[in-house]
C-alpha cells in the first residue's frame, strides 16, 4: 500500500516536472525566438547580396575599366560639309587617337568641337572596341554680318577665319544685341518687294535706331526710325508706278517724309531741277 503511495507520488513529481519543463520551454521559444519568425528573410537577402556586390565592384572597378578601356584608333566624322573642309576637321580631331575608349570626356570633346567656328552642333557615341563617331551640323550663313562675320538661320553670329560671300547672301549692319531684330526685318523687306524687280543687297542699323537699305541696282533707300512699314509701302508705290524704269539714273531715295519721297539722281544737270526732285 505504502509502495503504491510512493509510486503515486512519483509519478506526480514527475508530471510536475515534465509540465514545469514544458512550460519553460515555451517560455524559452517564445522569448529567444518568437521574432524570428516575423523577419522577410528575402529582401534581407537581396539587400545583403546587393551590398556584396556594390562593395565588390567599388574594389574592382578600376582594373574593370582598365581591361575594357581599348585605345581609340578610329574617328568617323559623319555630317554633309559645305564650307569646311572635312581632311582639316579630320585632322583637329586625329590627336584624340590613342586616347582611352572609356575615360575620354566626352562632353569636353563635344564642346571642343562645337567651338570651332563652322560647327553648329555635334554629338558623339562611342562604337565598340574602339571606334569613336562625331556627327557634326554645319553653320549656314544666311547673311554677312558687319562685313567681318556671318548670320547663321537662327540670327546668331558666328566669325569664322574668312568669310564667305555668295550669290543672294546680302550684307546686313547694325548692333550685335539687335543682329536677329536686323536678319527678321531682312526677310520682311524681301517678302515686300518680291513682286518687284528690286532686290535687297545690304540693311543696315545705325545705333540711333535709322534704317537703311540698297538695293541691288545700287540705290540707296533711307528709311530712317519706325515706323519703316509705311515708309517702304510708299516707295514700293512710286516704284511700281513707273520709278523703275529711271532705276539707273537713281542715285538714292530719302522716303522718310510722312507723304512722299525725294529722289537724288545720278547725274545733276544745272538746266534742269532734277537735283533732288521729290514725288
């Protein structure tokens, strides 16, 4: 009876025992390793390679770029050049030869370029292993500018070593702040005299604002301040109303009168009043 007793009661302790452990346990799990299981273990792992592999390429970066950085040992220059001639281009541009295909600057070459006085623009790529291409933009000079310079299209001006004069390219004065003003007022007075046989050669701007233009027979028309429009429209008239046909006997047209022009022709003759006739 009494064993029976002890054995009850050891198998009590022992049931004790085993619930204290098992309690403990949970305890021990749930504090050491409950927020284990609350970690995204994926983008802790790509954030960890990722840095592996940043600090790897940091370290072998620079034998990388000197592996791959081949000589350039070819310039293409691609673009349709008019005015300048591509063997001297060739040649500014050959002593980057040699240079390395990756540690070129290349927005330093590009300004280089576009520095050079017949070059409006350029972009640059580079073509593998070692083939370097320019394409390049040339100025077109739609006007000489103050007889030492050109207009390009846009109304800016370029000054390369000489400068070219063709055939309908017209001279064109004035301030270099007002060189676009100047070029627009060129189309227009074009546009308005179209329908004419007078062409317009040379405007110019004097610094007091006057205006001036010559025609291609050579007369000279003063135009003076604004407003010119009117002006010009009053000499168009007189002109198509039969002053063409005296155009070689004209030596200048002052139309800076509010109703009419003066005429100064070629030849003055003391028996006649034609010194200055006005219209």
């Amino acid at each position: 009876m009494a064993r029976r007793e002890y054995e009850a009661g050891s198998t009590k302790k022992l049931g004790a025992t085993r619930v204290k452990a098992e309690k403990k346990h949970d305890r021990f799990s749930a504090l050491n390793f409950g927020w284990v299981k609350k970690i995204k273990w994926l983008p802790l792992l790509s954030i960890t390679v990722g840095c592996l592999l940043t600090i790897s390429a940091l370290v072998f970066w620079d034998d990388a770029v000197d592996e791959l950085d081949q000589e350039i040992v070819s310039i293409e220059i691609i673009g349709q050049l008019n005015y300048l001639k591509s063997d001297e281009l060739q040649g500014q541009l050959n002593r980057h030869l040699g240079e390395g295909f990756l540690s070129l600057d290349l927005n330093a070459l590009k300004d280089e370029v576009e520095g050079m006085p017949w070059i409006y623009s350029a972009s640059l790529r580079r073509q593998w292993p070692g083939t370097l291409k320019i394409y390049v933009k040339e100025q077109h000079p739609v006007a000489v500018w103050n007889n030492d310079a050109h207009l390009n299209e846009y109304g800016e001006v370029f000054q390369p070593e000489n400068v070219v004069v063709g055939e309908g390219v017209p001279s064109l004065l004035g301030p270099i702040e007002q060189a676009k003003e100047v070029l627009q007022r060129y189309v227009n007075y074009r546009e308005r005299l179209k329908n004419t046989d007078a062409e317009v050669t040379l405007l110019s701007l004097e610094a007091r604002g006057a205006w001036q233009l010559r025609l291609q027979s050579g007369v000279v028309i003063k135009l003076g301040r604004d407003p010119v429009d009117e002006k010009l429209d009053r000499f168009i008239k007189v002109y198509k109303l039969g002053l063409n046909k005296k155009v070689d006997e004209i030596e200048s047209v002052d139309a800076r009168y509010t109703n009419g022009i003066a005429v100064r022709w070629k030849e003055l003759e003391e028996s006649e009043d034609k010194a200055s006739g006005s219209i």
